[in-house]
C-alpha cells in the first residue's frame, strides 16, 4: 500500500534586474512540509484502539505500523507519565521493535531531509532508527538539548528511486516495555543544490540552507556527527566528532543574520567543518560572527576557529540577551584543500536548567583572498 505525497510549497525567486526597474520571477516548486498525517492529528479510528494500542497494520491514517505502536496524547498518561508534545497534541510511541512507515512520491536523485521530533519516555536512553531502503541511522533519543519537550532532530537521504519508503523504527529492546521514544512530528524538505555567493568561499557560510525547521515550535534542528549522516542535512558542512551540532532559527531565537545560524551545543565534542578549495601559499581572510541565541545560554563562551596552521579564540561574554561579534582571522593555504573548523571550546548549560546544554552561536562564514 503506498501513499503519495502530493504537496508543495511555492518559493518565489525574485530577481531584480539593473535599476530594479523590472523584476523576473521564476516559480520554483519545491517539497517542504509535514509528511501526510506527519503531526498525527488524525488519528485511529475508536474501534481500531485498544486502550491507547493501534490496532491493524493500516489504522493510523497515511502510515503503515508494525508492532506496539500506542497513539497517545499531550498530558498525564496512566501509571503516572507525563507525555509532554511540544509540536502538537498527539504523538505515537514505537514500542520495542516497534515501526511506522509511509512511502513517499520523490525525485529520484535528489537529497531530502527529514525533521522529526523526538521525546524519550523513561529515564533510560532509547534509540530511534530512522531509515529509507539502503540508508539508515540509529538517533540517540536524550532529550538534552531542548528545555521544553522534545529535541528535533534532522536526517538527510539521497531519493534512488521515485517512491521511498521512510520509516521510524525503536530497535532497543527495553526492560519497561512501557518505554520507547515518543514521535510527534515529521516533516520533509528538498535540499537544493547549493550556490556560491560571490567571491565567498565558504558555501552555505549563513547556514540558510538546512532542514525543515518547523514553523509553530522549534526548540532548533539537531545535526548528528557525519558518522550518522553520510549526507550532511546542513548542505556543505560537516559534523564532526561525537555529538550534534544544533540550527538555530530566527523565529525563535537570536541570529546574527539572516534566517539561521547555528548553536555549538556541545562543547569540544562537536566541530564543524568546511573543506574549501584555495591556492596554495595564496593569503586569505576568515571572518564570522559568535553571538548567543538569546535562550538561557550564559556566561564566558570561546569559540575557537582553525584555518590551514592558524588558530583564533574568540571570546564572547554572554549575557543570554542575544548578541553577536564579528571576528577575523588571516592565513596562507597550505593546499589546494584548505580545512575550516569551528567549536566551542567550553561546555554550557542554562540557566536554571542544567541538564539541558548549549553554547556559543555561529553564523555568517566567509573566506575572501587577500588581495596583498
Ligand atoms: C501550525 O498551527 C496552525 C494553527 O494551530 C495549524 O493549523 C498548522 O497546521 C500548524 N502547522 C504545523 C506545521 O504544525
Ligand atoms: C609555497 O611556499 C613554500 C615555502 O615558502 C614553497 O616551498 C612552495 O614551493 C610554495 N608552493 C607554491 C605552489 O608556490
Ligand atoms: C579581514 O576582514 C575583516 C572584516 O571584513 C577586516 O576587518 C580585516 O581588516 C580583514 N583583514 C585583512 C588582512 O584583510
């Protein structure tokens, strides 16, 4: 049984020409948006629910599920849980080695990433599976970096073929079988292809072009390590070591420009990274800005900023307000291949809330030759 996804948005590109006096506008239509059903507010008819348990392969309208899948909604739950649902009011929770799926229409070749939410249940950590035929990734479901329910996180597929199927699996086998993370909302964005801003050479240097952020609550978009996600959702950027990294949007906290930015959540354990193409021994400039998202991050922050054999610590005292600084750093490219690196060197948590951690904002990257 396939579903199709059968929705756009239109983008409109405006383009002035000399003078402004006429504008061209091309009409792009691009997929970005919750996937069929992808909130969950349309549930399972009453006969096709036991208790708060989906009955039938095929009763959670636009999904397919296999295994204990409960539909359930914002608020106390019996035996004493919580669920809090920060995106909406009802979510379903994939018991062990439970699944929902839903085949989506897509362009075959093309890059798409998935923004989901995600809550654990229970104290212990749980995994969610997130999956696509020949591509997968195991999500560390936390909760450690959102203080008000549930982390988002995004996954990013190539389409190799036009119908894909997209699935949420719970692999662990838990002890409570009460257990199992919480999902309650999906939504799914076309990458398209990057373009260089003129003279930068850093590509996607503001961060603008990233995963679906979802427009009536954002707690920020998680981005894994490139161990998780061998095609980056942060087009032109690569996560490195162990934790995430975290797209922060103008909406909903501070950026120093444009739409987006992004939050080094995790100290020294998370880089990001840019490889760019130089010439050898030529001189160029590195300038970005280091602010904080206006969420309760406070204190001495560093970002620390490597470019060829240079290094640059940039501090920033932040008094959780938002704000930002620019900073610049000069080097020589030792290669045709120049790497740019970016973390936080210290770890950060809010105030009044120390399990939940942050850090230092990100934005505006940009590599010119110095014209010597
Ligand atoms: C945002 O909220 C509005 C009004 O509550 C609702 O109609 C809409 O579907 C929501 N959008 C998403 C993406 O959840
Ligand atoms: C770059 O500079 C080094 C040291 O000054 C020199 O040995 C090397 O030949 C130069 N490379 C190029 C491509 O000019
Ligand atoms: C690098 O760029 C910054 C910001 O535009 C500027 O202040 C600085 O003078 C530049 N450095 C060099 C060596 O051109």
């Amino acid at each position: 049984m396939a579903w199709f996804l059968s929705f756009g948005f239109v983008v409109l590109l405006l383009s002035l020409s000399n003078g402004g006096s006429a504008a061209r506008v091309v009409k792009t239509a691009y997929l970005d948006g919750l996937v069929p059903n992808g909130n969950f507010e349309e549930g399972p008819k009453k006969s096709n629910l036991k208790k708060t348990v989906i009955i039938g392969k095929y009763s959670l309208p636009q999904w397919e599920i296999n295994g204990l899948v409960e539909y359930v909604s914002g608020g106390p739950q019996p035996g004493g849980f919580y669920f809090p649902i920060p995106r909406g009011v009802h979510a379903v929770r994939l018991g062990n080695e439970a699944s929902i799926s839903q085949s989506l229409k897509l362009k075959q070749g093309s890059i798409y990433s998935l923004t989901f939410g995600i809550t654990r249940t229970c104290a212990q950590d749980e995994v969610l599976r997130v999956s696509v035929p020949g591509q997968s990734s195991d999500l560390p479901v936390q909760t450690l970096y959102s203080t008000d329910g549930g982390d988002t996180y995004a996954w990013a597929f190539k389409a190799t073929s036009p119908v894909v199927k997209i699935s949420f699996h719970n692999p662990g086998i838990q002890e409570d079988p009460s257990c199992g993370p919480l999902l309650d909302a999906i939504a799914i964005k076309e990458m398209l292809p990057l373009k260089y801003s003129k003279g930068n050479l850093v590509k996607n240097g503001g961060f603008e072009i990233g995963p679906h952020i979802f427009k009536n609550f954002s707690t920020g978009v998680l981005i894994l390590p490139k161990v998780q996600d061998l095609i980056s959702p942060l087009p032109g950027w690569i996560i490195e070591s162990l934790k995430p990294i975290k797209l922060v949007d103008r909406k909903h906290f501070f950026v120093p420009g444009g739409f987006s930015a992004v939050e080094l959540v995790a100290g020294r354990e998370s880089a990001i990274a840019q490889i760019i193409r130089t010439v050898p021994n030529k001189t160029y400039n590195l300038t970005f800005t280091v602010g904080d998202a206006k969420n309760a991050c406070h204190g001495s922050m560093m970002v620390e900023a490597f470019a060829g054999t240079k290094t640059l610590k940039v501090p920033y005292n932040s008094v959780a307000k938002g704000g930002f600084k620019t900073a610049s750093l000069t080097f020589q490219a030792p290669s045709s291949r120049t790497r740019i690196t970016f973390y936080s060197a210290y770890y950060h948590s809010k105030l009044n809330d120390y399990g939940h951690m942050c850090g230092p904002v990100l934005d505006d990257v940009r590599v010119f030759p110095v014209r010597i």
